[in-house]
C-alpha cells in the first residue's frame, strides 16, 4: 500500500515540490547565518565548517524521529555504516565541499544554471551508466526544457559571461556530478535499507568529516549568538525534513520521475529570495512565467508514459 501510494504522480509532485520550497527558503537562511556568525563571503573553510555543523545537526534530527518513530535505539549496523560512508561522501562532503568552493569563485547566476545541470546527469547517470532505467526522448526532452527553465529565470536582467575556471565553474560541476551520484545511490542503496536510517547516518558521518575538514583549511566560527544557534538548527531541519523525503520518493521511484523535480529548486530560491527580500517586481516577471512554464512542461513529459528509446 506504501509503495502505491508513493509512487502516485500527485503524491510526488507534493512532496518533492514541498522539498523544493524548504531547500529554496534555506538559501537566504544561510545568508543570515553567516552575517549573524560574522563569516565573510570569501571565508569557504568557515562556510564549509557552518555547513558540516548543520549537517551533523541534520543527522541528529533524522535519527532521533526514526528511534521514536520505532520506539527503539536504532544503532548503525555494518550494513548501514557500508552504504552510508559512499553515500555521504558524494552526498554532503562531495557535493557541498565543491559546491562551497565553487560558489566562491562563480558568479551568483552562473552558480544558479550550473547547479540545474545536477539534475540532468542524475538521469543521464540513471539511465546510461547505472542502467536502472531507460532513456527515452521524452525524459531528454523533458531535462532540457527544465534545464532551459532554469537559465531563463537566471538570465531575466543578468549577463552571463563565458568564462570557466577550475576553481569556480569546475568546482560547481564536480559538486553537480556529485549530487547526481547519490541521487542514484540514494536509489539502489534504498532497496537494501531503509532510506530514513540511511539518510539521518550519512547526514552525520558526512557533517562530521565536512566540520573537520573546514578546520584543517583554517575555518572556525568567530561568535554563535542564540539567534545564530536558531538558525543552524532551521537548516538542520531543512535539511533533515527534506533530503529525508527526497529520498523516500528515490527508494519508491525511478530517477528520473523524481529528479525532473529538482529544477523546479532554482525557481523556488529565486522567487523565495525575491519575496523576503522584498525585490518581487525582479521575480515576478514574464520571465519567470516562462520559466515556470518550462519546467512544468518538463515534469509533464517526463512522466508520461514513453518507452521509445533514444537511438
């Protein structure tokens, strides 16, 4: 009955666009994070020991409501620590560690395209490398209108210049290649555990090597004022609330079904941002109406029933 319900088309969208919203909202959060902790810009081993902080909280959060949820002590097996330790390094070292460098040296709307891609080769990945699934034309088609959604909403009053730095574009793409690794082993490793234990374990693990990491490269957090410590455990519940999800819908979905969701992210941090900010007239324009047609017809297309294989 769980897996039925969970594989329903407006079950989906809900939870995966529920995601979205939460993962949209975190981005001015950690702005504010990082002005009341006092972390400057251009202090990535900071950000990266903020962002493991944040995870490890993560991992805390979903491990305690699956104890409570089982009403018992739900200690990490062999078996979980064997697929957690992969998945964290791709999920939370691997994507936010490039993803913090990456974004230190790109501009903000370069870094917004770049991290659509994500979804894209999490697909590609699905489809031609893990071979869980088959590409067919319509989940192309449907990657690039999303992907096209993406850049438009990015573009509207922006110029974009053609530049590419390994530092930079090229940090953003390894974070992107990473992410579409474990979307694809949040997938495969579900069918073997549950994917809330998975997910709360691999938050921790992740988050632990993320903080160490940032205090190897010198980072530290100059002042943690109360308002300060409210934000982190925001983000922690972002994300404990929302790659929890997330990865339900992977353990009962194929990929591609899911991440076709994932452009609809950009969308939602642009108009979130926009909205607290109180620039609505830069979000709500004929450009995001476009974009927001883009990637609804994407979603659209990659869900209808279509096994012709692209040749």
């Amino acid at each position: 009955m769980k897996q039925t319900f969970l594989t329903k088309n407006w079950v989906v969208a809900g939870l995966a666009v529920i995601c979205c919203v939460l993962w949209g909202s975190a981005i001015t959060t950690i702005k504010t994070g990082y002005s009341l902790m006092a972390i400057s810009t251009d202090d990535t081993a900071a950000q990266i020991v903020f962002a493991g902080i944040r995870f490890t909280l993560a991992g805390i959060l979903v491990v305690l409501f699956a104890c409570v949820r089982e009403r018992r002590l739900l200690l990490p097996s062999k078996t979980i620590i064997k697929l957690a330790f992969p998945l964290c390094l791709a999920q939370t070292v691997g994507q936010y560690f490039f993803f913090y460098v990456g974004v230190a040296h790109t501009s903000g709307v370069k870094s917004s395209i770049l991290t659509g891609l994500g979804n894209f080769i999490a697909i590609l990945l699905s489809c031609l490398i893990f071979r869980q699934e088959k590409m067919t034309r319509n989940k192309m088609i449907g990657c690039i209108l999303g992907f096209a959604g993406v850049v438009v909403i990015n573009l509207m009053g922006n110029q974009l210049d053609m530049g590419f730095g390994l530092a930079g574009e090229g940090a953003l793409l390894i974070s992107q290649v990473a992410y579409a690794l474990s979307t694809v082993l949040i997938n495969l490793f579900s069918k073997q555990e549950s994917p809330v234990i998975l997910s709360g374990y691999q938050f921790f693990i992740g988050g632990l090597i993320l903080t160490a990491i940032g205090i190897v490269m010198g980072g530290k957090l100059q002042q943690i004022p109360l308002s300060g410590a409210l934000v982190l455990l925001y983000l922690a519940f972002v994300s404990a609330v929302a790659y929890t999800l997330w990865s339900i819908l992977l353990a009962y979905n194929p990929v591609s079904k899911v991440a076709i969701y994932g452009f609809v992210n950009p969308l939602c941090s642009v108009l979130l941002s926009a909205m607290i900010l109180g620039e609505t007239k830069q979000a709500f324009h004929a450009g995001s109406l476009i974009a927001l047609m883009l990637v609804c017809g994407g979603i659209y297309i990659v869900n209808k029933n279509h096994t012709k294989k692209i040749k």
